[in-house]
C-alpha cells in the first residue's frame, strides 16, 4: 500500500535521510524505530507531503506521490498525526474534529466518525466544548489521533505518540492504536518506546542516521542482539 | 611564468576588497570636475544622489543590523533640518553648528521613540516608529507660529554663492564619515551585539546581552545622523515644508537601502548614485509625470523584495565569491 | 490565539476588573455621555466607526491568516471610492433628469458592491502574483520583507492613481439626496446612518461566516496553525486568496461607503491607513474581534481629540496614549501574548 523507495530527503541545509527503503502492506501495523535524530520524523513528513524528497519514490497505493501538496496527500486516504500535533488552539475540541472532516462532505459520515471517535476517547466527549489549547498533554494526543481518524483514512502514520506522557496516558494511547488496527486502519507508527511496540506490531524498521539497518517482524527484532544492546538495554 | 604570475596577482588585486572602495571614493571626489560632468545641473544631481546615499547608510544602520525598519526615517531627517534651520533663522546661528545640534535634537527623539517600543516585537517598533514620525510631522504642521507650516520655513543657505559645487563636497564628506563611522561602529563589539540580537533575541540574552538596551544605542546612532543630513537639508535647498517628513521619503530612502542590500551599509550607498541620478534625470524628462519617480521606487523594491532579497550588494557579493574561487583554481593550476 | 488564562476557571470578577475590560468600561461611559450631550457627534462616530471597524478587521485577518501587514491597505480604501465615484456620478446625472424614487434608494449601492469587488479582484491578483512567488522562494524573514513589499506597492498604486487619473478631488456631497431624519429630537443625516446600518450588516455576516461556515473555520484554522490545516485538507493557497480578496474587498467598501466624506483622490487612503494600523495594533495584531471593537473606540478617540482639545493635537494624543498602552500591554488591549515577544 504504501513504498518508499531509496528515499533521500531533508531540509535546505540539512539532508536527513539517505536512501530509506520501506513497505506497509494494507492491513498491517509497522513501526519505525530509531534513536533521535535518525529521521523519523523526517520520513513521515516526507510520506504526508510536508517535505519534497531529494531522491527516491514514495508510493502510495502504486502511484508516485512524490511532491504532491499535503493537502492532496491528505485527501488521498492518508492522515497524519504529528509529532508536535499541530491542533488548533483556540478552537474547540468538537472544531477540531469537525476540521478534521474537511474533506468530508457528507454529513451523516461526519457524525457518525465523530460517534466513533468519542467512543474509543470518551474524554474527548466530556471536553467537547473546551478549547483545545487548554487540554492536558494526554487529552491534546487523543485529540490529535481523533482528529487524524475523522476522514477515515486508509493509513494512518502516527509519529511518537507516547512522547511526554505519563505512564497511564501512554498506555491509553497505544490501546487507541490497537484498537484502530483491529478496526483495519493500516497504521505506520514512529515511536521511541521500543519495549511496548515491538510488542503489538507486526513488522518493524529500524533507522539509523538515514538508513534502514534492520527489518523484522515484532518478535524477531526483540531478539536481536543488536536491538537489545541499543535500544532495549540487555 | 612571469606572465601568470601577473595575471593572478592582478586578479589579487582586483579582488582585494579595499581597490574597488577607493576607487569608488576617488570617482566621486572628481566626478563633478570633469568634462562633460562639470555642469552644473550634473553636480545637483550629484548632491540629491549622495544625500540619498548618506541616509540610506543610516537606514540601514538600523535595518540591516538590528532588524527594525524605522518606519518615521523621514521625520527624524525632517526634525534635524528644523531644528538647524530655526536656529540659524530665528537665531543667526551658523549652520555649521546647527546641523550638529539638529543632530542632537533627533538623536534624542531617537533614544525616546526607541526606549519606548525597541521592547516590542520587530514590526510594532516599526509601526510605531511611523506613528511618532506622523505625529511629527502632525505638530510641525499645524504648529505654523514656529515653523510656518506649509507655506515653508525659509532657512539661510551654507554658503553665499548659488555654486552646487562646495555642497557637494559638503554632503560627500557627511557621507563618508556617516559610512566611516558607522562602520567602526559595526566592526566593534557594539556590532557584534547588534547582529547577534538581530538574529536571534533569545539567544543574544542568553549569552548575557540586553537587547533592548544595544537597540537602543543603534537606533539613537542612525536617528543623530539623520538629523545631521537634515540640517543639510535645511541649509541646502533653503526652505524647509512639514513634507520632508512624509512617509513617501521614508519609502524612498528604504527602497535604496533594500535594493542595495539591507545589512551591508556601502550597498545603499554605492547604488544611490545612479538611482539618484537617473531618477532625477527621469524627473526632468517627464515633468508632465509627476511621482513617476515612485512608481520606479516601488516597482524596484517589489522586484527586489521578491527576487533578489540580499538586494544589489548580495548580488556583488557572490561574484565576488566566485571570482575568488576561480582565481585560486588558476592558482592550484600553476 | 491561546489565551495566556483558562477562561473557564478565572472568576468572573477578576476578568472584569482587568485593564482590558475597564478601558472598555470607560468607552462605553464616555460614548453615552457624549451621546446624551453632542448627539450628532455620537451618529459621526458611528458611521466612521463602523467603516473602521470594516478596515481594521479586514488587516487584522490578512496579518491572523496570512502574516502580512498590509501597508497598502489604505490604497484599497481609495481604489473603492474611486470604483464607487465612477459608477454612482452617471446614477447621480440619471437621478437630476429623471427623478425616480427606487433609483434614488438603491442608486448608490452597485457603485458600492463593485466597489468591493474590484477591491477584493485586486488583492487577489497582489496573492498570486506578488505573495505566491515571495511564499515559494523563501519564508525567512517573512513579516518584515512583506511589509517592505506592501510598501512598495502603495507607493506603487498611489502614484500610479495620480499618473493615470490626476491629482482632482473627486467627490459626491450626498448618496442619498434626502433631508436628514429627526430621530429623538436629533438631526441625523440618512448617509451616515446607512453606512452604519451597511457596517453593521457586513460586520454581521463576515462574523458569521467566520465563526459557522467550513471556509470560515478554516481560515480560523490556518491563522491557528497552518501545518496542521494543510494536514486536514485545507489548500492553503485557495484560503489565502480568499483572506486577500475578502479583506481588500472590506478595506473597498469603506472607501466607497465613505465617499461622501473622503472624496477619492490618489492619497485619501493615507488616514484610513493610519487609524486601520492604530486599532489593529491597539488591540493586538492579528485579533480580528478586537479589531472591530477598538475600531469603535478609536473613532471615539479621534473625534474627541478633534472637538474638545484641537486639530493640533490629534496626532500627538493618540501616539501618546498607545504608547502609553503598549507600555503596560505589550500584546495590546485585546492580545493575548504572555509579553511582547520578539518574533524569530
């Protein structure tokens, strides 16, 4: 469903990735691992149209999306749920949802997005009509990961989501992504918690400075020496 | 080989950096005594075009380093030519001390206007600035008892004769000192404070500088040499209106100072004199238009603003660059 | 923009009591004593005011979405009257030979609507054409070389205006050739009181629009955060061409609803220029509410100044009094920045 192909990529005075070879096939749940600074992020963004590729292909669904806006990205099928999240301040939780629907135009569907996205984060419900600005660090994360599923998307790439969360939020969070697998979204996950992902992942890269060093299924990475000395401790 | 020699060294030479400066200089000294240019009408365009020039380097000052476009430029000029001008109108004060006091006199307005919105956020000092130079101009204006207004002050003349020629070497020293000082200025640790707060505030104050007050000493700096260029002003054209203070001047000055290339100083400098020139030639030439002139202003600064940021003195810089690199290419080759 | 206070836990009491809510309070207390006293300058305030409110709010939403200050703003102002001129002064011959009372009521407003049009026309072809190209090469310094830019092009329309169309005043005495209405024992001429009523509506509909329709959220979006609008969808360059034309097009209207007080001449835009850049700083750059709340308070400001204390001060008075403001609320009356911060 979605291929990167020897991607290069970066910024105007610094390029970050060096040749990222990837796949998510429909229906599977992947992780990209990697210390900071390795070009995660920078690979999402990338794949969501935020940043133009240097080199390299990234796919979607067969077709090149190379340099197509963001916006179209979007409207593709594939939502993206950033690092730094992006919501809309001084809006309120139901704006933003209902933003996140932009692209949506029927109704019936936005409503009933909205239904689901209540579900899986009741809190949302109950702070419907607060400002988002005002939310809590976890509650911002649920908000971000609602708005993100509001067009329905295909797949979803969702970058560190644990970040600065304590431990019950953070298991909140990777609940949300288990139960949004299981609901068939295709989810592309950067995360730095390496123990808990590999976990509930089917198949896992590891980047480092750029580069694709490893790829494995969940359980295989967990038993990699190189894995565990890095990034698992033992 | 003696031959190659030469040619690198010549290319040394001409990429020495001091060469073009003093050639530069040179050619303004003379310029007004040679054939076909010792006219007279040539030599006023000379002193609008150097005038333009000396005020750009203030601007500049300030824009370029600090980042604070001081949008009242023009009442800071204008408050220095009232200023000498009442003195030696209302007083006999020579205008050879009265441009200094002008000077002073906006040198103080500046050290006012910037403690009190140099704190804020680049583009509120800038509107600010604006609205201290309008209401200026507001109270020279509408103050006609003092200053007359509209109708025009009428200011005693530098020299008795109606000779363009000492004017210019007058306004041609202001410029070199203007630049020359300004210069120190930037290349001492004052400089070094300036552009570092002019990129990053937050930085600056980390390593122990308060921004505002080094803004502050900038801005006074630029403003004390407006007002000097002011009093030439005054004593040059002998009459002064509260229109010297309009925002179009400012836009005028800012434009050159843009197209030049902001955060260089020479370049405004450099580029004023065929812009002033040429605009004033375009002047005469189409009478019948009047602001045809601004229109090129504006049209320039637009280009510039969207193509060419780093203005004409960027422009300069990266062939300068590229000389160098193939100059020591040739070198490598011997 | 996030306010600095949760406004849902702040006793209602305190959020009275601050600086922002009494300099209000005291406006409102002055307008109704100046109103009891010199009525016919209340209805003046009003009518400019609301015309203000038009101009300030329509620069306080290119700075909110698109991080412009418009210098040229006031050249809007112009390009409307001058629009509304040239299409009401051959209405105006019409209605002298053949008198009718529909021409007579709704005369003046084509000149009005395309007025704004042509403003709104304009400030779409300044988005394409100038703000795209400078948007693709470079964001750096981007309020700065914008507003250096928007200079430039003032200057560039003022004295093109002149050169193409002469330095005349060019100006109507009435809209609607009408005696003026008693109301409350108070003269009030029809013109000004339907250019307030106009102000009204059109502050109405565009708050509306703002605040309930999908393109006026996500405008709201894109000036909160503009990544994450391109993240939802939102094509960015569609919602700035919009924000353009819109506020061009509000800066038009006021010209052309003014016109019977500022005749069209090619440097007219030079006070609504000022007094838009005085409210929108005022209030907080970039707060369109506080835009169209202030623009009334500074109308206020300026006809006070004018009657009681002296055309000679009301340019010195008002400086005085922001930076007065500005020394104790760096964000303005109405922004919410912690302090004034220097952008990076």
């Amino acid at each position: 469903m979605l291929e990167l192909t020897e991607l290069e990529s970066g910024y105007e005075l610094l390029q970050v990735l060096w040749g990222v070879t990837l796949r998510v096939e429909e229906g599977e749940f992947v992780a990209l691992l990697g210390p900071n600074g390795a070009g995660k992020t920078t690979t999402l963004r990338t794949i969501a149209g935020l940043v133009e590729p240097i080199r390299g292909t990234v796919s979607f669904r067969g077709k090149s999306i190379n340099g197509v806006p963001p916006h179209q990205v979007s409207r593709m099928g594939l939502g993206y749920v950033s690092e730094s999240l992006n919501l809309f301040p001084a809006m309120s939780v139901y704006e933003n949802l209902l933003l996140g629907a932009y692209a949506v135009r029927d109704k019936a569907q936005r409503l009933s997005t909205m239904e689901l996205v209540f579900e899986l984060f009741p809190r949302l419900h109950e702070r419907r009509s607060q400002l988002a600005g005002t939310l809590s660090g976890g509650e911002r994360k649920m908000l971000a990961i609602g708005r993100g599923l509001m067009p329905s998307p295909s797949l979803l790439l969702v970058d560190e989501p644990s970040l600065g969360l304590a431990p019950i939020p953070t298991l909140a969070a990777f609940e949300a992504l288990k139960r949004l697998r299981e609901r068939g979204v295709t989810i592309l996950l950067v995360e730095q918690n390496v123990n808990t992902t590999l976990r509930i992942v089917d198949r896992a890269y590891v980047l480092e400075q750029g580069r694709v060093v490893l790829e494995g299924t969940g359980k295989q990475l967990l038993g990699n020496p190189h894995v565990q000395e890095a990034y698992l401790g033992i | 080989m003696p031959a190659r020699t030469s040619v690198s060294a010549m290319r040394a030479f001409l990429a020495d950096r001091r060469v073009p400066v003093v050639a530069f200089v040179l050619l303004l000294l003379v310029l007004p005594l040679i054939p076909p240019f010792n006219r007279q009408d040539f030599t006023r365009y000379l002193v609008v075009a150097v005038f333009m020039a000396a005020q750009a380097v203030a601007f500049d000052f300030t824009a370029g380093y600090i980042n604070v476009v001081n949008f009242g430029f023009a009442a800071f000029v204008g408050l220095g030519g009232y200023t000498s001008g009442l003195l030696a109108a209302n007083y006999g004060l020579s205008p050879w001390i009265g441009i200094f006091v002008g000077a002073l006199a906006a040198g103080l307005l500046g050290l006012l206007t910037g403690a009190l919105t140099l704190r804020l956020r680049g583009i509120y000092a800038a509107v600010m600035a604006w609205f201290v130079g309008l209401a200026l101009m507001g109270i020279v204006r509408n103050w006609a008892d003092v200053t007359r207004g509209s109708l025009g002050l009428n200011v005693p003349l530098f020299f008795a004769s109606s000779d363009n020629l000492p004017y210019y070497y007058v306004i041609l020293a202001m410029l070199l000192v203007t630049l020359l000082v300004l210069a120190l200025v930037i290349r001492s640790h004052l400089g070094l404070a300036f552009r570092a707060i002019g990129q990053n505030v937050q930085a600056a104050r980390a390593s122990g500088i308060n921004p505002t007050r080094y803004l502050v000493i900038n801005f006074t700096l630029s403003s004390a040499f407006a007002g000097l260029l002011g009093g030439f002003y005054a004593h040059y054209y002998g009459i002064l209106t509260p229109d010297v203070m309009l925002t179009s001047r400012t836009v005028e000055v800012l434009a050159i100072a843009y197209i030049g290339g902001r955060g260089s100083l020479w370049g405004g400098a450099v580029i004023a004199i065929p812009l002033g020139i040429g605009v004033e030639l375009l002047r005469i030439q189409f009478s019948d238009l009047p602001g045809i002139h601004l229109v090129l202003y504006g049209i320039l600064l637009i280009l510039v603003m969207i193509y060419r940021p780093a203005g004409v003195a960027g422009f300069l810089r990266g062939l300068d660059a590229r000389l160098r690199r193939g100059g020591s290419a040739a070198h490598e080759g011997e | 923009m996030t306010s600095a206070l949760n406004p849902q836990t702040v006793p209602l009491a305190r959020r009275l009591l601050s600086f922002t809510w009494i300099t209000i309070g005291i406006a409102v207390l002055v307008t109704v004593v100046v109103g009891i006293n010199y009525p016919s300058i209340l209805v003046s305030t009003l009518a400019t005011g609301g015309m203000w409110a038009l101009m300030a709010g329509g620069l306080a939403l290119v700075f909110g979405v698109m991080n412009i200050p418009n210098f040229a703003h006031g050249e809007f102002f112009m390009i409307g009257s001058l629009a509304s001129f040239t299409v009401f002064t051959p209405i105006q011959n019409e209605l002298l030979e053949h008198p009718s009372t529909l021409l007579l009521v709704l005369g003046p407003f084509p000149g009005m609507i395309l007025a704004a049009l042509v403003g709104a026309a304009v400030g779409v072809v300044m988005e394409v054409f100038l703000f795209r190209p400078l948007r693709r090469r470079s964001r750096d310094q981007w309020v700065m070389n914008t507003f250096l830019l928007t200079a430039g092009i003032s200057v560039v329309l003022v004295n093109g205006n002149q050169l193409l169309f002469g330095n005349d005043f060019r100006g109507i005495t009435r809209y609607w050739d009408v005696p003026p209405l008693q109301v409350l024992g108070v003269s009030v001429a029809v013109d000004r009181a339907l250019v307030f009523i106009i102000a009204l509506i059109t502050i109405a509909l565009f708050s509306v629009f703002l605040r309930s329709t999908r393109t006026g959220r996500a405008m709201r979006a894109v000036s909160q955060d503009e990544t994450g609008a391109q993240m939802v969808g939102i094509d960015l360059n569609r919602i700035f061409m919009l924000t353009l034309g819109l506020s061009c097009g509000l800066a038009s209207l006021a010209g052309a609803s003014l016109l019977f007080m500022f005749p069209s001449y090619p440097s007219v835009g030079v006070q609504p220029l000022y007094l838009a850049w005085y409210v929108v700083i005022l209030a907080g750059l970039g707060n369109v509410q506080g835009a169209v709340v202030g623009a009334f308070i500074v109308a206020l400001l300026q006809t006070l100044t004018v009657y009681f204390i002296g055309v000679g001060w009301v340019d010195v008075l008002p400086t005085a009094f922001i930076i007065f403001i500005l020394l104790f609320k760096p964000s303005g009356l109405f922004g919410s920045e912690v302090k004034g911060v220097w952008e990076q």
